[in-house]
C-alpha cells in the first residue's frame, strides 16, 4: 500500500540479508542466486527488473551472488529478454535460467519459443556469444499438456533454435547486429527460422 513502505529501511534489510546468505556461502563455495519477478503475489516486488537485481548484487559486492533470469518473467517487467541477459552475463552474473514463454502479462509458463519466437532466438544467441554453460531449467506449466511432452517440446524448440544459430553462424549474426538496420534483422530471423537443411 501507499504509505506502507520504508522504501530505504527495506531496502537496506534485501541487501543485508543477501550479504549475509553470501558470506555465509562463500566459504562453501556456494553460488546465491536472485530471481527477480516484477508482481505476483504483491502488487509490487521490491527488487522487480534487471536494474534492481544488478543493484543488489553490486551493493552485495560478493563474487558468489549473480541472478537467475525467468524468461516469463522479463517478459512480465517488458525487458528485452536477450539485453538483460547481456547485462548478467557481461559481468559473469548469470548463474541460471528459467526458461518458457508467455504474454507478458502475468508468469504464463508456457513452452519456450511459442509465443516470443524471435526474441527466444536471439536469447539463445546471446547464450552462446557469452558461452553460458550453466544448467537450463524449463519452467513451463503443462496444465493441459501431457508433462513429458512439454518438457520435450521445451528441449526440442532450444535445440531447434540452437541448431539454426550454429547453421547460420555466430559471426554472419554479429555482421548483421552491426548494422543496426531492423529490415535486415528480420531478414536474418527469417533466414535463421526458414533456413533449408
């Protein structure tokens, strides 16, 4: 609610409480992950983007706590999935990945790529310049959909879009994002989608 809220009392508390689960991992060798979501349950979540989540993590100023992207959930705050995880992996931040699809109105859950199918492709790309090798979760909701076949659908649509990436070439794609000219980038999705083999 309005009002409610001591904005930089609470603040102050996220970041300390990460520093303290950090400091108590580090020693471990233990990785702390955030997953930020914009809503849902509260109307507002306090850190709700990639801009918060990047904070807390520079105020943490600890090497073992980086973020988990939730596909869904970019969507939901209106980010451009594949920038955010630029922001996260340029600086070695990205520790995991929720991977579906959705509206972007509310954590839709759906198979990955069937909704936002260019956006997915250049995620995967971007996965693949910053050589993410971590693990991959799909976190689709089969509520109709026999769970085994959504997950496979889920692996099979990142492997398609994988396999057109590698077929197209990570260097003819950078090429093409140098000019920044958006006819020949939806030329390049559709020569990536399209593409015979």
């Amino acid at each position: 609610y309005p009002f409610q809220v001591d904005y930089e009392r609470n603040w102050n508390i996220i970041v300390d409480s990460f520093r303290k689960v950090a400091e108590y991992a580090e020693p471990k060798g233990i990785k702390i992950s955030i997953e930020y979501k914009p809503c849902e349950p509260r109307a507002y979540s306090m850190v709700d983007g990639i801009g918060l989540s990047l904070q807390v993590v520079k105020e943490v100023n600890k090497p073992n706590i980086g973020l988990t992207l939730d596909y869904c959930h970019m969507l939901m705050k209106r980010e451009n999935p594949a920038y955010s995880l630029v922001l996260a992996a340029k600086d070695h931040k990205l520790y995991g990945l929720h991977m579906n699809d959705g509206y972007g109105e509310l954590d839709n859950g759906l198979i990955f790529g069937s909704v936002t199918i260019p956006q997915a492709l250049e995620f995967v790309y971007y996965l693949k310049k910053y050589n993410y090798d971590g693990v991959i979760f799909f976190d689709s909701f089969p509520v109709r959909e026999e769970a085994k076949e959504e997950v496979e659908a889920n692996i099979k649509t990142f492997q398609k879009l994988s396999d057109a990436i590698d077929q197209y070439g990570m260097d003819q794609v950078e090429k093409v994002i140098k000019q920044q000219d958006g006819v020949q980038s939806q030329k390049l999705v559709l020569d990536m989608l399209l593409a015979k083999k």
